[in-house]
C-alpha cells in the first residue's frame, strides 16, 4: 500500500507544470506587448525625410542666409521619418536620425560649394581664363580640391560650422523633447508588458494543465483503488488493516481535491487576468 510520499512526489510534479504554465504566460505577453524596431528602415526613412532641411539649406544659401531654420527642418523630418519607417522611435533611434540629418546638411553645404565653383567658373570663362565654363557634375566631383588652397578652405569651412551652430540652437529643444518622449515610450511598453495578458492560453500552457490534470487523476484513481479494496476488509477480521484502509482513502481524497484545486486555480488566475485587465492590442 502506497504512502504519503507518494503525495509528496505529486505535489512536485504539480509545482514543476505551474511554473512552466507561468512561464509560458510570461513569454505569450511579451511577445505580445513589444514591437520590434525596425532600425534599416528606420534609417531610410530617416535620410529620405532630412533630405527636406538640405532643401532649406541650399535655398538659404542661394539667397546668402545662414540660419537655425534648416537644421530643425533637418532634425525634425529625420526622426519623423526614422519613426514612421522603423515602426516605433527610441532613443537609438533619436540619435541616428540627427547623426543623419547632420550628415545631410553636410552634404547640403558641400552641394552649395560646387554650385559656386560652377558659377564662378562662368565668370572665369567670360573673362578668358577658361576654355570652358565647368559643369556642375565637373564641380561637385572636384570640389573636395578647392579645400586644399588655405582661403577657400577657411571661408567654406567656417561658414560649414557657422551653419552647422546655427542648426544646432535650432535643433536643440526638440532633440530634448524627442529623447524624452523616447524615454516615455519605453517605459509606457514596460509597464503594458507587466499588465499585458493575452487573450487565451496558448496550446503549451493548455498541455502542461492537461499534462498534470491527467497525471493527477491516475494517481487519485490508484489510491482510491487501493482504499476501496482496502475498507472492504471488515474491521473485525483485520483491525489494523480496516484503519490503514480508512487513511489511505482520505489520502485518495486529498490528492483528488488538490489536484483539482491546483488545474482549478491556475484556470481561475488566466480567467481573472483577462476579465479584470485590459490586453494590449497589437499594431
């Protein structure tokens, strides 16, 4: 006849199928509570949209400007861009899209030198210095030259950094603002994905339940078994055996009722976590 170690090893078992139901829970609400940043495309998005303040800064240029205006377009279309592509905007992705909208109006000054060199080129054949006017495409290939002789570098390279200040007191105040609304973002997501519960058990979680709900119930069975042929021995006959009987179906008993209890309150918990909070949909 069985003892009560036998109930020892079931309630392990028991315990071993909780946990694996609890953690197979943890998995199902992060997976649904996070969304995955798409950072290559959040790059493209990012370049394509700052692509917008080189506008600015060619067109300020042309009218001999050099202001703030150009990199907030720059920075401001850059994470808008950086968010709409990757799907979601963190702080990484903050810093990416002003890395890249920097490099942009970089690109946008240095499209501004080859302009001029064009134009001046115009003024070096009307004089007779040139046998040809030199074409934009000739410009923007050579203009990296033209930074080797002192002056011309001096005056490009200290309007790129006038111009490269300016949008930085531009820029600034929204950089700020974005990092903070990353920030804000992220620790939204942490606290929907300790509150996020999907909205059924998934087929592990209902396999490990099933797994020990049946495991449970044979073990009942057994001992009920074992208790039932047991009592049938008149307590006149066998004394000591009548009352081992009579344990062993109260234990039969209590095993039948904890396992119950123990598939009943892990049901019960997924139940009331779905009626009493609010799922995170997925977008």
């Amino acid at each position: 006849m069985r003892n009560s170690k036998h109930v020892t090893v079931n309630s392990r078992y028991t315990e071993k199928e909780t946990k694996t139901v609890e953690q197979d829970r943890d998995t199902v609400v992060q997976e649904t509570t996070e969304k995955k940043e798409r950072v290559a495309l959040g790059i493209l998005g990012a370049f394509l949209f700052s692509l917008a303040g080189a506008a600015v800064w060619v067109l300020l240029d042309i009218v001999g400007f050099l202001a703030a205006l150009s990199g907030l377009v720059g920075v401001f279309c850059a994470i808008q861009g950086y968010r709409i592509f990757s799907g979601k905007l963190t702080k990484k992705g903050v810093i990416i899209s002003v890395v890249i909208a920097f490099l942009v109006l970089v690109g946008a000054w240095y499209c501004c030198m080859a302009r001029d060199i064009m134009l001046a080129s115009r003024e070096w054949y009307a004089a007779g210095e040139i046998a040809v006017p030199i074409t934009y495409a000739t410009a923007f290939i050579n203009a990296w030259r033209a930074l080797g002789d002192k002056p011309m570098l001096l005056a490009y390279g200290g309007s790129l950094l006038l111009g490269l200040g300016f949008a930085v007191l531009g820029s600034f105040a929204f950089i700020k603002k974005s990092l903070g609304q990353a920030n804000a973002q992220k620790e939204a997501e942490k606290a929907a994905g300790a509150q996020a519960i999907p909205q059924e058990l998934t087929p592990e979680a209902k396999a490990a339940i099933e797994a020990y709900e049946a495991k449970a119930r044979r073990a009942s069975e057994e001992y009920g078994e074992e208790a039932e042929e047991a009592v049938n021995i008149p307590e006149a006959v066998d004394e000591a055996a009548h009352e081992a009987a009579t344990e062993a179906a109260a234990e039969a008993g209590e095993i039948h009722e904890a396992a119950a209890a123990n598939s009943e309150q892990i049901k019960r918990e997924w139940q009331d976590l779905l009626k009493d909070q609010d799922p995170v949909e997925k977008e």
